[in-house]
C-alpha cells in the first residue's frame, strides 16, 4: 500500500545506488518492541528511510539512505536520534539530511505519521531541516544556507522551489 506525499528518487551518485545489494534495506520499525530490539543506545544517530509505504526503516548512522530504502523512492529521509523519557522511546534530534534523496522539509507528515505507528515520543517538526535545491546552471547540488538561494560552485540563483527530481532513465 502506498502513502500519500511526494515521493523522492535518489539523486545521488550513481555508483552508490548501483552498489546496494539486492533484498538489502533498512530494518523496519513497527513498533516499540522493534524499536527496543534494533536501538541500542540513548542519543545514537541512525539513518533512517519513510518507505512508500509509510514504514519506518532505520541503518546505522553512516549508511547511505538509498542502501536503506533498498534502492528504491521514499517519502522521507534523514538522521535520527532516540533516547529514553518519561514514557519510553522519543525522539531527541530528527533531520532531512539525506544528499542522496535531498527531501525538501515538507516531507514532515510522513515522518510524523511512521513516527506516530511507531507509537514514540516525537517533536511538531524537523529539529534541523535542510533545504536542498539543483543549480540550474552547473547541475550541482545545493543545501541553501541562511535562505540566500546561490549556488556554492556557481554563483548562479537557484530555484526558490524544489527541483531535485532524477534526471532521465535509471540504468
């Protein structure tokens, strides 16, 4: 079953998406107990992946997020970062740093929601979110910093909307 929300392809490189290994993926957080027998220590960062399903995977910190999601589009993607409060698991720090899927910020709800599956302690939103945008000129990618939207290789303007779609067939 797929989830509504845009769903991002990985824009990254190609040698790191034709690296993940078939069948591979990110382990998939149903529940607390799932969350219990994967997560091992408070404050630990873990990649994680919103599949098109709208569950939870997560990978150790410096995985890729395309080996994750096991190839494939997400909704969402980004770091995490678990620790124990008053009433179990809750998030302490959660981003949409991925430059692999560079998902704009508006892709929260779909955290939100594998979150709120989960049953887990979570923040209203992102607790750093990142705005990722494609110079038009260079083709390069870009995390805009202090909203001024240039291109750090360039110097050219980029785009005030999201355009970090993949490019052409995937081979």
């Amino acid at each position: 079953m797929s989830m509504p929300g845009r769903r991002y392809g990985y824009v990254g490189p190609e040698d790191i998406r034709r690296a993940v290994t078939p069948g591979a993926g990110g382990r998939v957080i149903r529940t607390v107990a799932d969350l219990d027998a994967y997560a091992t220590r408070d404050g630990e960062p873990y990649t994680y992946v919103v599949g098109p399903d709208g569950l939870l995977r997560l990978a150790p910190r410096r995985s890729e997020h395309v080996a994750c999601a096991g190839g494939g589009d997400v909704l969402a993607a980004g770091e995490i970062a678990w620790g124990h409060g008053p009433h179990g698991w809750e998030v302490r720090e959660v981003s949409n740093q991925s430059t692999g899927y560079c998902p704009d910020p508006d892709c929260w709800p779909a955290v939100a929601a594998a979150l709120d599956r989960v049953g887990v302690g979570r923040p209203d939103g992102f607790t750093h979110a990142l705005v990722f945008r494609r110079c038009e000129r260079c083709g390069e990618r870009n995390v805009v910093r202090e909203g001024v939207f240039v291109c750090v290789f360039c110097d050219e303007e980029l785009p005030l909307v999201w355009n970090l779609a993949p490019r052409g067939p995937r081979g």
